[in-house]
C-alpha cells in the first residue's frame, strides 16, 4: 500500500507535534525526578536533615525560593497538556513541618505514629 505523499504543511505539522511530544516527556521526568528528591530529602532523619537545613540557611532559602516557581511552571504546563501519559507533578510544600528560628531551621519532629 502506498503512502500519500505529505504537504510540507503537514510535514511540518508533524514535526511539531514530535517536539511537542519530546517537550512533555522531559517535563515529566523533571517533575517526577524533582518529587523523587523532594521525599528523599523531607524523609530524612530529623537530626540530619536540620543540618542539612542549617548547613547554609541562605542557601536553603534561595533553594526553597527558586523550586517554587520553578515547580508551579512545571506543573502548569503538564496541566495545559492535561494528558494522563504526563502525570507527575512537582510537589509545592515542604515534606515536612520547618520554623525559622533565629538560629536558622527547625525540624518539628513527626509525630510517633507517622514514624512506623
């Protein structure tokens, strides 16, 4: 059976579609890559991960500043997408319960029944 040849419209069009579609992969793994490290991180220990926290207060909020939009833009565009293929989203809280405390973070610890 042959083929119809294409339009360059058309082949044009699939092309599109091609980086479209490459587009959406990549968000997805990025957000799904970024809920991966978001629970490792929130799962640590308390103890370590107030260092980690403390470590560099700044840093972290700079960190914790910067994952937010970056976040909600790639959650908004996955959303536009609205395809069940592309279902990772970015989590946009912290994992945990954190206060800023003049001498940087504290971790409020889980309660004993989360911890089993």
């Amino acid at each position: 059976m042959l083929l119809p040849s294409l339009t360059q419209s058309q082949q044009d069009a699939l092309v599109l579609d091609e980086f479209i579609l490459q587009t959406a992969e990549a968000l997805n793994h990025l957000a799904a890559t970024m809920g991966r490290c978001n629970a490792s991180f929130w799962n640590l220990p308390d103890e370590r991960l107030a260092v980690f926290l403390n470590t560099n207060p700044d840093r972290t909020a700079a960190v914790f500043a910067a994952n937010s939009p970056l976040g909600t833009q790639v959650n908004s565009m996955l959303d536009t997408l609205a395809s069940p293929m592309y279902s990772a989203r970015v989590p946009l809280v912290p994992g945990r319960q954190i206060a800023l405390v003049s001498s940087g973070y504290s971790v409020i610890p889980l309660p004993p029944a989360l911890l089993a």
